[in-house]
C-alpha cells in the first residue's frame, strides 16, 4: 500500500520560494503520476500540478508561470516549488498518488507565508 | 471549461441515508469522477472512482456502505446506515488531459 509523507519548511517570507518534497514509500515512483493539491484554511482543495518520471509535468494554468516540479528516483522523492509566494499561498500542501483519480494521499503540511 | 458543482451543504440522521451529488459542466458528462471524504482536522480520503458506465473501484477499506451511481451528468455517493464518523467533507473530482478539477465540496452532517 502506497504512503505519501510531504516534508518542507512550514513559514515561508513573503516573495521566497515554497519548497517541499513528498517521499512515496509502497511504490516506486517511476511507475505512476504524481500530484500536489493545497487547502486554504476553512476552503476546498486546489489541483496544483502533476509529474511523471523523465519529468512530464502539468500545471494549473492560474499557477503555471510560479510553480516547478521535479522527481529523484533514486530518492522515491518528487517536490514542489512555488515561487514568489504572498499570504494567499497558505494552506496545508498535499502530495498524492495520481492515477488519473487521486488514489492515495499524504497527510498534509501546513506552509504559512508570514514576514 | 471543465467544472463540478455540488451542493455545499447536507444532513441526514444516525442510521438513515443520504445521497450527495455531484454535477458535471456541459459537454462534459461523460466523464468518471472519484469521490474523497475529509473528516474535520483531518487530510482527506479516497473512496472510489466512478466510472461513467457506473461500476465503481473503491480505495482499500472502505466500507459497503458507501456506493456511487450516475444519472446524465449527474454523480452520486449514496451513504448508507450512516454513522457519526460519516460526518465529513465531501469533494468529487474528475480529470482531462492535463487537468484534475475538484468540486467545491459537500459538508455532511449527521443529526
């Protein structure tokens, strides 16, 4: 059984750049697709993007020009990094399985962007 | 564009059941969706996916209470013999090429 464990700093400055990385462990991360989501406190949850080994991604549009994707094999580990954040980046930042549906998720990390 | 619509709120008594729905935009209902429940502090779950022939493939573990049906471009989970821990946030998802679009959610409460 797939689990997802999200890692990362949980304050970020306002105009730095969001960092964090999901360790899958119960499936090697060549096999399958892999995605971010977020949450706002007391909101839905927001698609960010999605990656593929040998790195085919896909992003929201209304975040494509600040975020990046990347994967390590050798690590089982992909990661996320969202530039140039404001207050409106906070929430709890999900990884999970992507197989068209969202089949697994991680636990979540709450990233605050506070000065 | 791709949307999901589902009522922001319902209710439904200990042991009764209930059927949220979920509702595909135009020219998009044939598309299969999944289901996820967040119950309060917590990260959400997978439950299903529902197919657009209406057979469903459940996450490990979750329970024949919870089942999925389809009428057009509408998407259901019918919950039955609900139980005090079905009091959760209910989101449907469903994908293109490229894209994942959640639904606004469904809060349930149990009475």
């Amino acid at each position: 059984q797939v689990q997802l464990q999200e890692s990362g700093p949980g304050l970020v400055k306002p105009s730095e750049t969001l960092s964090l990385t999901c360790t899958v462990s119960g499936a090697s991360i060549s096999t399958y697709f892999w995605s971010w989501i977020r949450q706002p406190a007391g909101r839905g949850l927001e698609w960010i993007g999605r990656i593929y080994t040998r790195g085919s991604t896909n992003y929201n549009p209304s975040l494509k020009s600040r975020v990046t994707m990347s994967i390590d094999t050798s690590k089982n580990q992909f990661s996320l990094k969202l530039t140039s954040v404001t207050a409106a980046d906070t929430a709890v930042y999900y990884c999970a399985r992507d197989d068209t549906a969202i089949i697994a998720w991680g636990q979540g990390t709450l990233v605050t962007v506070s000065s | 564009q791709l949307v999901l619509t589902q009522s922001p709120s319902a209710s439904a008594s200990l042991g009764a059941s209930v059927k949220l729905t979920c509702t595909l935009s135009s020219g998009h209902s044939s598309y299969a969706i999944a289901w996820h429940q967040q119950q309060p502090e917590k990260g959400p779950r997978y439950l299903m996916k529902l197919n657009s022939d209406g057979s469903h493939i459940k996450g490990d573990g979750i329970p024949d209470r919870f089942s999925g049906s389809l009428s057009g471009a509408e998407r259901y989970l019918t919950i039955s013999s609900l139980q005090s821990e079905d009091e959760a946030d209910y989101y449907c998802q469903t994908w293109d090429t490229g894209i994942r679009v959640f639904g606004g959610g469904t809060k349930l409460t149990v009475l």
